[in-house]
C-alpha cells in the first residue's frame, strides 16, 4: 500500500478524517523550516502539503505570497527544498508528504529529473497548481514512472465530464476546492454541495480533501460532515509562521496548538 492508502485506511478504522497543513519550504529559512514541518507533524498532522518556493505563485493568495517571497529572500533554493524534504522524511518514514508546485518549476529542472529527484527524497504525491487538468496530465506518466502520486484539483463548479477525468487521473488524493478565486482565509470557505463529493466518488476517485479558506476547527468539522475524507489548510498556518518571524519559540508553540485544535475536529 501506499502511504496514503494507508494512512485513509488507518483513518477509517479510527472514524477520523485527516487534517493536511500546507507551509512553504524554506519560510522563513531552510532551518526554521525543518523545525517549523517537524512541529506540525509532533502535533498531529496526518499528512503534509509542501510548496516549492516560487517567485510568481498565481493560485495563491497574499499571505503564501509573501511565505513565497521570504523563502526566496531567506535564501532557499532548489536544492535547499530536496534536502528538507529529506530531513522531513527521515524524521517521519510514514507521513505522506505531498509537493505543491509550478510548472514552470518542473519545466526548468526538465520533466524526468524533477521527478526523480521528488521520489529519492520520499516524496509521495505532486500537484501542478497552475495546470489545468488536460494540461497536467502530461505530468502524470512520468510520476507514476517513480510511484508518485499526481494529484489534480477539482473546482466546485467541475462539470460532469472534468469530475470524470479527475476522478480517473488523481491518485493519492483529489483537492477539492470549497470556493474558486486563490487561497487565503479572507474568504471563507464554502463546504461544496455534497453531491460533488458524492459524484467524485461515485466515478471512483481518491479520496477527497477539502482546500482554500479552511481556517477554524468548525471548517474541519463541515468538511467531514459533507462526506470528504480530510481537510487542507494553509494560508491560516502560514499567518502564525508571518506573526511571530522574531520568536521562532512562539510560532512553534501557536503552531502546535492550531494543528492540535484542528486535527481534533476531524473526529466523525
């Protein structure tokens, strides 16, 4: 199996769903980073969404915007990430660590070494973020190649034949969109109609979690309830990492204490 069958698996026995929090590598510092993904996963992270640092990250909202910048400016580069990610997964064999990234990311590594590169550091599912899904499925070959997982995101207003091919394509998971626009908890989220998420399943997809706008307990508890099997934050992790860049001591505490509350709201 992999970590991500097992991990839902295990999840369903335990009548939880997963909660998945999302930072960007090297925000603030290659080092604080390690330290910042090590604390989110001693507080009970099922899983991990990790972006690639990238200086024109369009899917995203103003405060991974600035993670985004402030990892650039910290000095983090490519081969910075690949050795966090193997720090992260020497530290938690199991966890699946899912990469967030740019095409334009993959394209300047080329297609084959990213993607070697992402599996010799454990890394278990890649997203394109900036790829609609008949583009990114070019993608999907090479990863699968290397037993990564590609994952496609479905929008709440998917028609019936895009739920079909994201349903077919998506492996590990499927991120669905609770709301369209980019991320960020100044719009809230919106628990789609659950026969969305009724229908991704019915076509046999992965299973589902829930993104965008996902900042308090209560969102974890609606995301469950409307049938998905987990929830995704990152923006409202990423602001504790944005308040408190002079007291790393703080950050990790307040970051503890979010994952904890949140992962909490997963009980069904």
């Amino acid at each position: 199996m992999s970590r991500y069958e097992q991990l839902f698996a295990n999840l369903e026995k335990q009548q939880q769903g997963a909660f998945v929090p999302f930072v960007t590598l090297g925000d603030p510092t290659p080092e604080v980073s390690v330290e910042i993904i090590k604390r989110l996963i001693d507080a009970g992270a099922d899983a991990l969404e990790l972006g690639l640092p990238f200086s024109d990250p369009v899917a995203d909202g103003p405060v991974i915007q600035r993670a985004n910048v402030r990892a650039l400016e910290g000095g983090t580069r490519f081969e910075d990430c690949l050795s966090i990610l193997k720090q992260v997964r020497e530290y938690a064999p199991d966890i699946p660590i899912g990469l967030l990234v740019y095409a334009n990311l993959i394209f300047a590594k080329g297609i084959d070494t990213f993607y070697d590169k992402m599996a010799a550091v454990g890394v278990d599912s890649v997203l394109v973020a900036d790829l609609p899904t008949k583009e990114a499925i070019r993608f999907s070959q090479p990863a699968l190649d290397r037993q990564v997982a590609p994952v496609f995101i479905c929008p709440p207003d998917a028609s019936d034949a895009l739920v079909e091919a994201i349903a077919k394509q998506s492996q590990g998971y499927v991120y669905l969109l609770s709301r369209s626009g980019v991320t960020g908890t100044e719009t809230q989220m919106q628990v789609p109609a659950e026969k969305l998420i009724a229908q991704l399943r019915s076509a046999g997809s992965a299973p589902i979690m829930l993104g965008f706008g996902i900042s308090q307990p209560e969102h974890v508890a609606a995301t469950i309830k409307a049938g998905a099997q987990g929830a995704i934050s990152g923006s409202a992790v990423v602001a504790i990492i944005e308040k408190n860049l002079d007291n790393t001591a703080q950050m990790l505490d307040q970051l503890g204490q979010f994952v904890g509350s949140m992962k909490s709201a997963t009980e069904q």
